[in-house]
C-alpha cells in the first residue's frame, strides 16, 4: 500500500489536497483541502489509534490486544498526543 | 520482530511486555528466592547497590533486605516521577517492575554460593590485621573471578532499574537519566539507614538453655536455693558464648553483648582476640566446667577452657539483662571443676 506523502519533498513545507476524484464515477473535484492531522502519523500509529478507539479508549485492552504492558500502551499514546499537540502548533505558527 | 530482538527485549526491557500485578507478583518472587539462595551462602543485599558475603542470619532477614531495597528505591523513584513525568503514570507498574528489576540478584547470590566467597574475605582480613600475608593463591583467584562474575550482574540490575523507571513513568533522555541515578543514590543511603534499624531486630538473642546440667558445668549448687536455675541457665548462656567463638560466629556471639561491648568490642575486635587466645594457647579443645561469682549484681562465669598448651578462663560478666557486659580471658586460678 502506498504511504500517502504530508510533507513537501522539495521544502518540507504541509502538503495539501489539489485534487479528489470520485472512486464510482471517475468526477474530478479540483480544490485546495488541508490533509486531516491524522493523515500526519505513520501507518502503525493510524493503525493504533483506530483500535485504540474500537476497544473505546481502554488501555488495558489495547495492551492485552497487542500482548505488551499497560505503561507500554500508554506511553505510546503518550507519543500520539505529544506529535498531535507539535501539528496543532506549528500551523498557529505559520499565521 | 524477530526472536533476536525479543531475546534482547525481555532480557532488557522486559516491561515492554510485563508490568503491573504481573510483574509485581514475579519480583516478589524473585526477592523471596533470592533470599532463601542468599541465606545459604550469607550474601546479603544490605543497600540497594550493596552486596556484601558476611554473617549468617535468620532467613527472614535476608528477604527483608531485599524488600527494603525494593521499597526505598520504589518509593524515591515515585517522588523523581511524580516531579518530572508528564504522564499520570501507575503506582503499581513502578512499584512492580522495580521488583522484578532485582532479579539478577539471583544470580549474584547463586554465584557467592561457594564457601571460598565467605571464608577468604574473614582470612583476608584477620591475616592482614596480623600482618602475616599467607594467602591461598587459588582462594584470591576463585574469589576474585567470583567477583568479577558478580559486576555484570549488577550492572544488569542497574540497567533494569533504570528501564523500569523509564517505562512506568514514561521519561527518556538526559534529565531521566540524571534523575534515576540521583533517586538511586538517595534510595541507597535511605536503604542503609533502614538496615541499621533492622539489623538490631535480625541479631538473634543467642538463645539460653533453659536447664543445662549442672553437673555438665560443675556448678555447685545448694539444694533448695530458687537462684539455681538462674545460675545453671547464666553459666549455660556463658558455655553457649564460648561455643559460638569456638564456631567462629562472632556476630551471633556479639548478639549477646550489652550495648556498652557492642561499640567497645565490634566483631573484627572479638575475632582479633579470640585469634590472639589461640595463637598464644594454641588451638581450642574442649571446655573443662564453669564457676559462677556474683559481684555487685553482676553474675560471672569462668568457663575453663582446654586449649593446646595451657588451659584459661573465659569470664563471662552478665547484668542483670543477661547480657554480656565483659569478657576476659584470664589465668586458670582454681582447680577445674569437675
């Protein structure tokens, strides 16, 4: 599966959505949208979050599902919210 | 992730996987093995980085040692998170992977097992006090690669103590380092501080025969007079003091001492003077009988001791504790009893 780029290969500046394209009719929506904050995390962390919120915010589940410890599981979300809380900041930056 | 990288994760982090109840079920465990291994081979964990080989002591005390550096450092370690973690972090993940962090002292005491660990040190030390350096080359080798082999073991347990504190309060870098290794030194001092309170209660009172034979010890004693048990157990407990320095057992032997002998008298003083009795009398044979004063409330008892060239008395001055107040080693004045 491709990884879907955030950042600009050229200036390391946010990519941005140019164009979307309808999957069933092939309509073409030109336009200039923000990638959702999530879109910023690697495929594990997205993959982490989704369970994360399917075994609804239980830390003590999401460790017995990936069969490591509680603080483990925690600190990684601990990981999460700190790279979230750094992309809140930096567009608050750029204004 | 490979078996390579899980060998080294549960070898090195083994929090990644276990914390909480779980690990605080296995490190007592772990504390309560290496006790029971450590009271075999009188290795005694007697701050949270200290290990030491020395006296015997009831089996509980060397579990209380290991549980006393568990909680100091636990606890210091709590404080150094709640000051400088930013996560809301569980008391029961710190507390338990603290424990199961000691477990390589397992393995430390597993290696102070041979006897060669116990007995060169006590050597070593008297020998030097008489200047007379006779040492066994193979004891110093033995007891040197034994102690080698006990640093990376240590530094093991280090490396787990700081990981736990790492993970159970989410801290990484410089400042968690700087602060483990401040909480360590607190914890240590703090755990030596404990053991002084601790090694009174772990001393056992050398236990006084209740009836010894009076005829065993060659008291004379007067029919119908109600201070002769006291007497038989007083020269019983002075009999039982010379066993114990025949058996070089100087800690249990200064267990019976009054506070006064204990500062003016310490284990290596005691040794050095039984050492000394031997050298000039030549080795300890048997014990001849005993003779029982009383002056001024004290009860004395001169045990008549048979050494290689000569015999002498060991006096032994109770008070009214019957704790040893005084010890000498005198001339045999009267005739041994029978």
């Amino acid at each position: 599966m491709k990884r879907l780029p955030v950042s600009c290969p050229s200036c390391g500046g946010d990519l941005a959505v140019r164009r979307l394209c309808c999957a069933k009719c092939q309509t073409e929506i030109e336009g200039l949208y923000p990638l959702p904050p999530l879109a910023g995390f690697s495929p594990d962390d997205q993959e982490f979050i989704l369970e994360f919120i399917k075994a609804s915010g239980s830390l003590k589940d999401m460790a017995s599902l990936l069969r490591v410890s509680y603080p483990t599981v925690r600190n990684r979300l601990d990981d999460i919210i700190r790279k979230l809380r750094q992309n809140e900041v930096k567009p608050k930056e750029k204004k | 992730m490979n078996p390579q990288n899980k060998t080294r994760i549960l070898l090195f982090n083994p929090f990644f996987y276990i914390a909480g109840g779980q690990a605080l079920g296995l490190g007592l465990a772990a504390i309560l093995l290496t006790g029971l291994v450590g009271s075999f081979g009188h290795t005694h964990f007697d701050g949270v980085l200290d290990t030491h080989v020395g006296a015997s002591a009831p089996l509980w005390f060397f579990v209380a040692e290991g549980i006393i550096d568990w909680l100091c450092l636990s606890v210091v370690l709590w404080i150094c998170g709640k000051i400088i973690s930013q996560t809301a972090f569980r008391t029961v993940d710190l507390f338990g992977t603290q424990a199961l962090a000691r477990w390589p002292a397992f393995f430390i005491c597993l290696i102070a097992l041979p006897k060669v660990f116990r007995r060169f040190p006590l050597e070593a030390v008297a020998q030097l006090k008489q200047g007379n350096f006779q040492f066994n080359t193979l004891d110093v080798i033995l007891f040197l690669a034994l102690a080698i082999a006990m640093l990376p073991f240590l530094c093991w347990m280090v490396a787990l103590m700081y990981k736990s504190f790492s993970v159970s309060c989410n801290v990484k870098g410089g400042k968690a380092i700087g602060t483990f290794i401040a909480g360590l030194l607190i914890a240590e001092i703090l755990s030596k501080l404990a053991m002084v309170l601790l090694i009174p209660l772990a001393i056992p009172q050398a236990p006084i025969p209740a009836k010894p034979a009076a005829s065993a010890t060659g008291i004379q004693s007067v029919p119908g007079d109600s201070s002769t048990n006291t007497d038989s157990d007083i020269a019983g407990a002075a009999t039982h003091f010379v066993d114990l320095l025949v058996k070089d057992d100087f800690a249990a032997a200064i267990a019976q001492f009054d506070a006064t002998m204990k500062t003016a008298l310490p284990e290596p003083k005691l040794r050095e003077a039984w050492q000394s009795v031997q050298k000039q009398f030549g080795p300890f044979q048997k014990q001849l009988g005993t003779r029982l004063q009383e002056v001024e409330g004290y009860k004395i008892v001169f045990v008549t001791c048979q050494f290689e060239k000569s015999s002498l008395d060991t006096k032994v001055v109770f008070d009214s504790n019957h704790q040893v107040a005084g010890l000498f080693f005198v001339p045999t004045t009267t005739p041994s009893p029978k």
